[in-house]
C-alpha cells in the first residue's frame, strides 16, 4: 500500500525554523515528483513547493521564496521541507503529495497533478 507520512510539525516562535520530512512506504520516491502543500484554517489548501523525481528542479511559491527550501533523499525515500524565518501566516498543516509526471511542469504545485496524499504535520507559528 501506497503511503506517504509527514513529520517534523510543530510549535515554534516567528522567526524560528523547521525542518519537515515527507517518508514514503510501499513504494520507492525516485520516480515521482513530490509536492508540499499547505492548508491554514478557514483557506483553501495551497502549493508551497514541488520537487522533481531527481531533485534537480525544484518550485517555490512567491510567498516562502528564500524562506523553503525542498530537497530530496532517494536513497532515504524522503523528501524534506526546510522552513527558516517562519512567521505566523504560515501556520497550517502541510501535506506532502506524489505524482509521476512525463515532464516537470512549469506550474507543478498543483493540488490537482499529485494522485498520492499524505495525512499532513501541524506547524504552528507563534509568540
């Protein structure tokens, strides 16, 4: 069974950071692009930044560009979602998502490519 688990949530003070991880189990990560997704109370569930199978192409949201950054372990079957100079609009529960893709699309955060979702990881940002 397919299965994706985030980890790596918490509660943390503006300006702290975090790092998120995104483990899969069932199948191997090196085939799929990966996606982090974002849901804040009362708003719809957003794209905050994708990973190529490779990890060599990577998109941010304009709102956490120089913030995120994405990255991906193959080999560990994870993919991470560091997350520095945190602030309070970023408090929601953050979803990593699957997807195999013929190509890396120039507007790969998408809720609506990924096929595989995981359960999500609270963060919390605040005084």
């Amino acid at each position: 069974q397919l299965q994706l688990v985030e980890s790596g949530g918490g509660l943390v003070q503006p300006g702290g950071s975090l790092r998120l991880s995104c483990a899969a189990s069932g199948f191997t990560l090196d085939s799929y692009v990966i996606g982090w997704f974002r849901q804040a109370p009362g708003k719809e569930r957003e794209g905050v930044s994708c990973i190529s199978s490779s990890g060599g192409r990577t998109r941010y949201a304009d709102s956490v560009k120089g913030r995120f950054t994405i990255s991906r372990d193959n080999a560990k079957n994870t993919v991470y979602l560091q997350i520095d100079s945190l602030k309070p609009e970023d408090t929601a529960v953050y979803y990593c998502a699957a997807t195999e893709v013929p190509t890396f699309l120039q507007e790969m955060c998408l809720l609506r490519l990924y096929k595989y979702w995981g359960q999500g990881t609270q963060v919390t940002v605040s005084s």
